[in-house]
C-alpha cells in the first residue's frame, strides 16, 4: 500500500526495531470518508454504485421539455398536439383496417 501511495510511512529514526508509523494520504481519507477504500464484493458494489451516480449526473438530460415548450414548438413548426393525436388515431385505423382485409383474404 506504501507504493500505491495510498498510506505514507513515518520512520523517525530509521533503525531497525523502531516504531514505525503509517498514516493514510489525502486521497486515501477521500477515498475512507466515501467509504471506497477497501477489498471485497461491498466495496466493489460501493464503487459501481458511485460510478453510477456520476454518470447519471453528467450525462442526464439537464432540461424536460415542458408542455409551454412543446406547444411553442409545434406552433413553430406549423402543427399542434391536437393534429398529432389525430394523425396516431387516423395511423391506427389505417392499420387496425389493414389487418382485417388480411384476414378476410382467402388462403392460398
């Protein structure tokens, strides 16, 4: 641990047989305050949760669109959520009247 430089070793006199000191650096007191220093299946599930949580917080989207703005949005484009709903109604009669003149059909 004294090469990853996760504790500094303090050896006041440098004999052999003194007391030896090991203090944790400042990254691994970050790393023991967030609970992250440490071997095992917790601490490896700790760690993919953190890393979770940042991912979450960079990439998520950093505004919903609200209904204000899409409805200023269609009227910019010439449409309104009420023209879309009837187009989806108007898509799903088209289907719904596909499928029955597909079963009606005789089989061959």
């Amino acid at each position: 641990m004294v090469g990853e430089k996760v504790v500094i070793k303090k050896d006041g006199t440098e004999k052999r047989g003194s007391k030896v000191y090991y203090i944790l650096s400042e990254q691994a007191k970050k790393k023991y305050q967030l609970k992250l220093l440490g071997i095992g299946y917790e601490f490896e599930r700790r760690k993919s949760i953190y890393q979770l949580l940042l991912y979450y917080d960079v990439f998520k989207r950093s505004n919903p669109l609200t209904k204000m703005h899409l409805d200023r949005f269609l009227k910019k484009i010439g449409t309104s959520a009420d023209s879309i709903k009837n187009l989806e109604n108007t898509y799903e009669k088209v289907l719904y009247s596909f499928k029955i003149f597909l079963q009606n059909l005789p089989y061959q």
